[in-house]
C-alpha cells in the first residue's frame, strides 16, 4: 500500500486496485478543486467484490490516518480500527454462502468514508492532507427471505453457523443448542468456511460499542429463531379448528418462546389465528389459518425480528464510526451491491439484484461512454465515435412508464382478488411484447418470463412473486413482540413505534401499498443522485470460472464478462480519450505560473471585474486573451518534458471551455508548477532571511548602545554612592576625633591646670627666654602628641627626648633627677590612655579608614600606624 501511495506516478506500477484507490485520495485532495469521489465496484457473483471492497477500505484507513499530533494519531487508529471491523460485524450478520460464491453479499451498502482537509505544513509545497474522522454505511434490500428459505446446497447466514460452532459449553446450555442438533433453517452445517469465525465476530461487535450482554441477547434471539424454524403444523381436520403442531414441535415452540421471552400461548395462537377486521365499523373475526398460511406467519415472524436486527446493528455501526457533520469536508464512497445472478429458481430477489445492477452499467455508459464522446464532440475536439452497447432497453422495460414489469407486479400488489402466476405471465407478455429484452420459453411448465439483462438472459419464476412484494406484516406478530422482556425486542419493537405497522387492506378502503420494490426503487434514486454528485471511479470484478478454483481461467466466460459489462469499449475510449478536464479559468488560475519559465512572455493581460466595463469587455475579447494565454502555458511543456516540441505531440487539447489532457500531461505540469513554486519559495527564503539578518544586526547594534549606556549608568551610580559613604565615614571619623580629643582635654584639664602652675613657679624661679616658655606651654598642652614624638624612631634624641617625656607627662613638681624615663619595655597588661603610665609606653596606630591612608597589616613593635587606635602595652622596665 505504502509503495502505492508514494509513487509519483501509481498507474506505471502494476494493475492493482490500490491504483484505483490513489487516484481517488489524489482527486479528492484536489489538485485543482475538491471534488468528492466514489467508488463502484461491480461483477458477477463471486468475482470478489466484497473482498476488493475490504482491500480499498485498508488502504484508505492506512493512508489517510496520518494526524500531525500524538492526540489525533490515537483518535485515528481508533476510527481507522472501528471502520475495518465494521466489516466482518456485516458480513457475519449480511453474507451467506450460495452455489456460486462461499461469502456472497445477500445485501448492498454504500460506505461513506469522511474526511477532513488538514495542512501538513507552512509551505506552499506542501500537499493538503486528507485525515478519516469516521464513516457511514447504508444498506440496500436485505434478502431476509433466506432466513427461513434457503436454496438447496446453499446456507443461511454466516451468524447462525457461528453462534452453533463456536459457542462454549455454558452458551449452549443458555441458548438451547446442544452437540448435533438438527435446524431446519441451518442446511448444509457440515461444511466448514474460513467465515465461521465466531470469535472475529465477537471482538469486533466489542469494539465496535456491543458489550458482552447486548451480544448475548442478539445470540439468544438468534437461537430463538432456529428453534422456531423447528416449529412445524400439520393440516387441520377440521377448518374451523387452528392447526396441530407435529410431532416435538411444542418443545421447539418452548424453547423459541423461552429464548425470546414471549408467552408460549400468545405465540401460537398468533401463528395459527388471523385477526380479519370488517365491515364499517371494523370488527375483527378471528379464523383460523391452513397449514400453509401458519408456515408462512412463521416465517414472517422470524424474517420481521432479523430485518429490525440487522437495520439495528447498521444504526450502532454508524453511531459508532459517523463523524460529526461539521468536522469533515468531502467524502470518497465505496458501492458493493450484490453482483450478477442466474440461478435455476429466480425470484423477485434476483429481480431487484440485477435490476440495481441495469442501473449501475447504465450509470458507467451514460457517464462513460456516452457522456464522454458527447462531450468532446461538443468542445470541438477531432472525435470518431465509438460503438457501445446501450442496456436503456432493457431499464425501460424494468422500470419504464406507463407500464413495466416492476408497474405491473405494483399493480397486481393492489388488486383485492389472490394473484395467479400464470395470469401474472399472461399479463407481462401481453404488455410488454414489443420490448426486445423479454424472451419467452414455451417449454417451461412453470410460469416464468425472461429478461435479457446485459451479462446474460434471466429466466424469473413468477410464481410468489407478488406475495414477496407485498411482503405482508400482520399487526397481531408486531403486537405479540412487543410484548416480549427481552431488553433488545424492547428496542427493536417499542411500544409505541414510530412508524406504524402496515394494516392490511379492508375490503372497504384500499389505501396505498409500499411494495418491496417501490422501496428499493426509492433508495436506488437516492444512491444514484449521490453518485452523480461525485466523480465516479469503476472496478469491474472479472470471474475467470465458475468452479471458484484458482489460477484456472476459462477464455469464454472471461470474454463474456468483458464483453457484457462494455470494457472492451471503454478501453478504446480510454485509449483515445482525456481523462482530466479542466475550464479555462480554473486552467488558468493554476498554471498561470507556469510563463515564469518563458523569459520572453510578456505579463497576462487582467480583464475588468465582472461588474465594472461591461460595455467594453467583450467575450470575444476575453476568449482571445485566454486563448493566447492557455497557448503560451502549452508551450511551456517540452520545457518542462525537457524535450524538442516536436518529438511528440502534446497529449493536451484545448477546447471552447475546458482544457483535456491525460494523467501524464497533468503529472508534468504539476511538476513544472511545483518548479516555479519551489523558485518563488527559495526567493521568498532568501529575501526573508536578508530581512532577518538585517533586522538582527539592527537590533544587535541598538543592544550594544543599551548595554554601555545601562553600565556607565550603573558605574556612575556606583561611584556616587562610594562618594557617599566616604563622606559619612569621613564625618564620622572627624565627630569620634574630635570627641575624643574633647574628652582627653576634658579629663586632663585640672591636672594641665596644677602643673601649669609648677612649671610657671619654676620657671620664675630660673628664668628662660620668651620663646622658650611659649614653646614649654605648648609642649605641656599638647602633652599626648609629644608622648607620640617622644617614642617614635626618629625625631629628638637624648635630652630634648626625655625633656618632651617629661613635658608630657604630668609628673608631681620635684626634682627632675628622681624619676627615671624608661621606653619600649614588654609589660603584660594593657592599660588606656587616660590611666597614669606605670612604666614605659608604646604607642601602634592602625590605618585610618579615610580613602588614601597607608595599610599596615603587620604593623612593627615600634612604628606609629595611625591615631584612631592607640594600644598602651606593658613592657619590662628598660632604662633610657
């Protein structure tokens, strides 16, 4: 699948469906604008439609789950898992095995796969993206005949066999269905298929939504009808008494009563008793019913509870895997309908079948065939018309107006009087003998008519073919399940329904009857309107023989089949045709682009709006310019096919509205629009990143001139505040000096007084010069500064040394030979200042915390280091 969907150009790989279902998800991403798609797949019975439909439901569940987020890959794996097993929950429920096919479809859907558009990236050059957010299935004309009527050598539905091989021993014992046992309704249950998978079926109806108990009812009332199939009746002896049942029917009735939880007596006086209203005033007569009739109730009963079944398990598969409308865009349909049959015995279900695949040819040859040609004759392109087969004949003599054979077993639906088969044969014949398509067999002794159908000619039995149209519901057997406590009757049949159940006519007012074929008519329109609305893609199923052997081919029934479904013409078609078609302006809007790889075109001339210069815009005009314009875009092809134009012809025509072209002309001019892109996107690169680089110098520059000028600003921030704070130290220091010088002179004050007065008595008593005593004076006030000079290592030495000692020193007045001056001894003990020295001193000064003073951190024994620290250690006594 992958190696499909990566392929530039799938249709060179090998025939494969996978081809068909790329170019679909191609299509609907649009190239050039969204188009919803659908798929019709078609063929015999047993050619592989169902499977085919399988394998393309796989691939778009793998190529369109690509989400962009973890969150939405998880959302669509589970969508992508609950479509793929809404397909063996259908086949198991809607399948059956005939006498030309082991899994044919007794039922026809159309698959309608959502998707939403999703960008993959910012660029230009990257594809929109399709993701799946869910599905939807539609079912046409179930064959619920086969329920209770099977042909010889084919089965019931795949659901029954399941349920009776692949039960444990608990289920059988709940569901009544021991070891061996016999069902009239379950033919042929010796053979084993690769479809009685009992277990597939159950893990996909619990994925799908259907828990463990809600599937142990559906299989409980399956059961229940294969029990009521065992419920046979004998003739009555008398008409008046209802009719006896055989022998070991009351235990199927039993059972089937018990397993669908219905009243035994209700149930049978049902099936033997007819309710017949009458007269103005609608009273109701109860007769009794033959033998016949009583069987034919049966299988009304057991027919009425699976159809509602099976359009229920249709409505939670759709609940289950439908999308919101709001949250997809477009859709791609997938058509399987049941294919082409002729069997020995052909009823009104083979009527339906092939007249639903009349329709499907006629819609491939009037969209194909017939549309094709018509519409390149009309966009005057150089066209030989090709034969084919038109089956309109035969839809007309289907379904045709006035009279048909779907109008005339209508007719005889609404007839109050029994239907004859061989008045119906009389009454078909005698109608419709101008129709070519109806044949005659006048060696039959059944009553039957012939149609030739496309693929073949088809003899129909007309035997019972106006009771299956009619297809009568007795309002008694709807009555009789509702009353049923079986919680899924209770949903299938509610008390009060919607929709009424159809009352049977009284001989007074005849209102209308919606017959089978009336219904399947009405959905077939509606299936076809949507199919018009879409670009249709064919898959013709070939069977290559009838043994459903492989690798074995039988030449003639491979040819009829091709030649019966038209592919012969098609191909011819094909051959010579366009397959893309595209107008002008939509043409235009997309590889207008495509003249930037003509240097010398000149630019394209923009017409006005539509609603302004009328007058002067004519079409012609405008023709002529898109012409001119479309020619120069041609002309770019053996550019971009880097090859000479006239190699080879362009495979591309333009017509009077619409440009045609082939896959491989579309391919090349996506690669060249792709080249003019990636040119524009490497300029838009670049200019951007010229812009960026600027823009980042810019601002790198502006980042610069912020930062110095944030740092000079917090410098000088910084430096203002260091100015502060050794403005406020250097205050501080000046208010704890002089303080402290207050206090010493404070403190010394009287002892300065007294030896101010000694001093001037001695001083009288030996007169000095006037500079001396000034000088003495001064010494004696100043006495701690001189203490300081006195003990420093340079300065006075020998008298004038001890004379300042003595000077500063306040001594008692005697005789200066008493006291001896002793410096620089070691004395334990530290004293203060203010305390009389008791011994010598010596003076360490640390480094003030002014902004320029000299550090001493190891200051010597005998250096001065500062004034605002003065230490007086105790040394020995040394002599001076």
């Amino acid at each position: 699948m992958q190696e499909y969907h990566a392929a530039p150009q799938p249709q060179k790989l090998k025939p494969h469906i996978f081809t068909v279902g790329e170019q679909t998800y191609r299509s609907v991403k649009s190239l050039i604008e969204p188009v919803n798609q659908s798929v019709v797949v078609s063929g015999e019975s047993g050619a592989g439609k169902t499977w085919t439909s399988r394998c393309l439901m796989k691939f778009y569940a793998v190529v369109a789950a690509s989400p962009t987020s973890w969150e939405n890959h998880k959302i669509a794996e589970r969508i992508e898992q609950r479509i793929l097993n809404s397909n063996p929950v259908m086949e198991a429920f809607g399948n059956a095995c005939t006498l030309r096919n082991n899994n044919s479809s007794r039922f026809g859907k159309f698959i309608q796969l959502q998707l939403n558009r999703q960008l993959m990236g910012s660029s230009l050059l990257v594809p929109r993206a399709q993701q799946m957010t869910g599905a939807t299935v539609q079912t046409y004309l179930l064959e619920k005949t086969r329920v209770a009527c099977q042909a010889s050598s084919e089965r019931n539905f795949h659901i029954f066999y399941q349920i009776c091989k692949g039960a444990s021993a608990d289920e059988r014992l709940q569901w009544h269905l021991p070891e061996g046992a016999a069902f009239s309704w379950l033919p042929n249950p010796e053979r084993t298929l690769e479809e009685d998978c009992f277990e597939v079926t159950r893990e996909a109806m619990l994925l799908l939504g259907i828990d463990a108990p809600t599937q142990n009812n559906i299989f409980q009332a399956l059961a229940g009808l294969l029990h009521l199939g065992n419920t046979r009746f004998a003739d009555s002896e008398d008409e008046a008494q209802p009719c006896p049942l055989m022998d070991n029917a009351e235990c199927s009735v039993r059972t089937s009563a018990s397993l669908l939880r219905l009243p035994e007596d209700p149930l049978l006086e049902t099936l033997r008793i007819r309710t017949i209203r009458a007269g103005r005033r609608q009273q109701v007569f109860r007769k009794p019913c033959s033998r016949a009739e009583c069987d034919t109730r049966r299988d009304c009963l057991a027919k009425l509870v699976y159809a509602r079944l099976f359009d229920w398990l249709v409505s939670v598969i759709n609940s289950s895997i439908c999308a919101d409308p709001d949250s997809w865009t477009t859709f791609i349909g997938l058509l399987d309908v049941y294919g082409f049959e002729s069997f020995p015995t052909n009823s009104l279900e083979q009527l339906c079948i092939n007249y639903a695949n009349e329709k499907l040819q006629q819609h491939f040859v009037a969209h194909y065939l017939r549309a094709q040609q018509e519409e390149y004759t009309a966009e005057g392109l150089e066209w030989s018309t090709v034969s084919y087969q038109d089956n309109q004949t035969c839809l007309d003599l289907i379904e045709g107006s006035p009279i048909s054979i779907c109008s005339l077993i209508n007719e005889e639906c609404r007839l109050n009087r029994p239907s004859s088969a061989a008045q119906l044969q009389t009454r078909i014949e005698s109608s419709l003998a101008g129709s070519p398509c109806l044949g005659h067999n006048k060696l039959s002794r059944e009553p039957s008519f012939i149609v030739v159908h496309y693929a073949g000619s088809v003899r129909y039995h007309t035997a019972g073919l106006v009771e299956k149209n009619k297809d009568p519901i007795p309002p008694e057997l709807t009555r009789l399940l509702q009353q049923s406590q079986d919680p899924l009757l209770k949903v299938l049949f509610p008390a009060d329904p919607e929709e009424k159940s159809q009352e049977e006519p009284s001989g007074q007012s005849r209102a209308p009857v919606l017959t089978v074929v009336s219904k399947f008519k009405a959905s077939l329109e509606q299936l076809l309107q949507v199919l018009h609305s879409t670009t249709p893609h064919y898959i013709r199923c070939i069977k290559p023989n009838s043994q459903g052997r492989a690798q074995m081919f039988h030449q003639e029934e491979v040819l009829s089949q091709l030649e019966a479904c038209g592919l012969v013409e098609t191909i011819h078609i094909s051959a010579a045709g366009f397959p893309i078609r595209v107008s002008h302006r939509n043409f235009l809007e997309r590889y207008e682009l495509l003249r930037r790889l003509c240097p010398g075109a000149a630019p394209s001339p923009r017409g006005p709006p539509p609603d302004e210069g009328r007058s002067e815009w004519s079409p012609h005009s405008e023709q002529a310019t898109l012409q001119a314009l479309l020619q120069d875009i041609l002309h770019t092809l053996p550019a971009l096919a880097r090859a000479p134009a006239e190699a080879t012809p362009a495979p591309v025509h333009c017509g009077r509205t619409k440009v045609f072209m082939t896959d491989s002309t579309l391919e090349l001019l996506e690669r060249g629009r792709a080249q003019v892109l990636g040119q524009c996107a490497r300029c838009i690169q670049g200019g951007w990143r010229r812009h960026r680089g600027r823009k980042q110098e810019r601002q790198r520059r502006a980042a610069v001139l912020i930062q110095a000028a944030v740092r000079s600003w917090l410098t000088r921030k910084h430096i203002q505040r260091l100015h502060a704070a050794a403005t406020v130290i250097k205050r501080a220091w000046q208010e704890w000096r002089i303080r402290m010088a207050f206090l010493a002179s404070k403190e010394l004050d009287g002892v300065e007084e007294q030896h101010s007065s000694q001093v001037t008595c001695s001083l009288s008593s030996f007169p000095l010069p006037q500079a001396q005593t000034r000088l003495l004076g001064a010494v004696t006030r100043f006495w701690p500064l001189g203490l300081v000079l006195a003990n420093a290592a340079v300065g006075a030495r020998g008298f004038r040394r001890k004379l300042v000692v003595f000077a500063c020193l306040p001594l008692p007045v005697g005789s200066l030979s008493s006291y001896t001056v002793q410096t620089a001894q070691e004395q334990a003990g530290v004293t203060s200042i203010r305390a009389l020295p008791q011994g010598s001193i010596k003076f360490h000064c640390r480094k003030s915390p002014l902004r320029y003073a000299d550090i001493c951190p190891e200051p010597s024994p005998d250096t001065v280091t500062g004034f605002n620290q003065i230490l007086l250690e105790r040394h020995r006594l040394g002599h001076v």
